[in-house]
C-alpha cells in the first residue's frame, strides 16, 4: 500500500466518502429467522495465540492465510514459491498474469504498482509515511508497519492503469474493471469502502489479494464484505 496520497502531488483529487452508499448487511443470520434449520452463523475461528518463532508462519483460518495489524507475522517469513519481477506468489502470479490478459482482451490495462514486500520494505514504507503524511492517525489508515502487511505473503498487489493512482483509481477503466471481475480470478478487493473499523484500513481500491476461486467467488461482485467478516474474524 504506498502512499495514497502524495503530499507533493497536490493535483489529486480527494475522492469523498460516500458512507451512506455501503449497505451494512451481513452474512450471518439471526437464528430466529430460521426455526427449522440450523443457524448459518460461522463457527467462531481459533484465537492467534501465536508468537517468538511462531510468527514465522502466517495465521490461518480455513487455510486462508490471515495477515493484518491484528495477526502479524516475522521478519523471516514471505512467499514460500516466489516468482517474476514483483515475487509473488507462484499461484497468485499465474492467476494475476490470467486476469490480466482478459482485462486487456476486453481493452483495459492492468499494471502492477506494488506486489511483494519484505519486512524491511515495509519498515521503510512505514516510516517514510509517517513523516510525509499530513498525519500520524492518516499514515496509519494506509500503511502497515512491519510485520502486518499483506504485501509480505506476496499474495497481494496494488494495481492500477499506470496513469491515475490513488481514489480516483475505482473510476478508471481498470479501477472498474478489477472490481467487477476479480473475483472469477480468485482475487478480491481487500479494504472495502467503510469497513476500516474491520481491516484497519481505510478504503483501498488498488489494493487486491489473492484467495482463490473458490473463496473469492462467494464474495459479492459489490465488494462490501471483508476477509474477517468472511472468516468470521469480525
Ligand atoms: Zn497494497
């Protein structure tokens, strides 16, 4: 997640939040609706009580890997198979390399801004952050220290056009693109609009992680619903 908002480019444009736009459904139902069958409700996920050399693998849920500012990982650990020029994933490059092609069939460019970072990348990142943003408490919406960024699993990426960066992304060919076909890819959009209380971060429309097909297709293509709130983490 590099700099959303550079403060020398003061050319661009700060998107508006439109809260009353996110519809705050969610996926569990409420046991009385359902008098005959069991509820629906997720079975609630083992606690992380992981740490020292522990947090050289990642937290799980279902085999999903879960890294946030609440389930961190070590300096030591990153993709275990990564591959090209932004070390991703084996897996998550084949099906990022497929999801391009079919952008680009259709006429749309996908450029990759960010894929894997290291520990130390990232500390980097952090700290360059927190002394050119215009705040701590805004750095931090965007930026994750070290050891609690996606981007360390190589499983992530941030794309765009090559040309309009931050906000302004999700109204791009491509921004619109992505997000509307991500999921038959096995990607999803990982910091949705108005769910910062969930993933720690504020909204992120470049920001796309791989799960897989089978669990990114039970996302809605609305991309309102988090990882945690899928997994049941939230
Ligand atoms: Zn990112």
């Amino acid at each position: 997640m590099p700099s959303p908002v550079t403060p020398s480019a003061s050319s661009t444009p700060v998107a508006t939040p439109s809260p009353s736009l996110t519809p705050t459904t969610t996926p569990t139902a409420k046991p009385t609706q359902t008098a005959s069958s069991s509820p629906s409700q997720p079975a609630k996920p083992a606690a992380d009580k992981r740490k020292g050399r522990q947090l050289d693998k990642p937290y799980t849920v279902d085999g999903v890997i879960v890294v946030s500012k609440a389930h961190r990982v070590s300096a030591t650990y990153g993709p275990p198979h990564p591959t090209g020029p932004y070390h991703l994933d084996a897996t998550a490059a084949r099906a990022l390399a497929k999801m391009t092609a079919a952008a680009k069939k259709a006429g749309v460019r996908i450029v990759v801004r960010s894929g894997y970072r290291s520990y130390a990348t990232q500390k980097a990142v952090y700290s360059r952050a927190l002394r050119n943003y215009p705040s701590e408490a805004s750095a931090k919406a965007y930026n994750a220290p070290p050891g609690a960024s996606e981007h360390q699993t190589g499983l992530s990426m941030d794309l765009w056009d090559g040309v309009t960066w931050s906000l302004p992304m999700a109204n791009t060919a491509t921004g619109k693109w992505l997000h509307k076909h991500c999921h038959t890819y096995g990607f999803i959009l990982r910091y949705p609009k108005g769910k910062q209380k969930i993933t720690g971060y504020n909204y992120e429309p470049w920001h796309f992680r791989y799960v897989g097909v089978d669990v990114a297709s039970q996302f809605p293509t609305s991309n309102t619903l988090t990882l945690e709130e899928f997994l049941g983490l939230a």
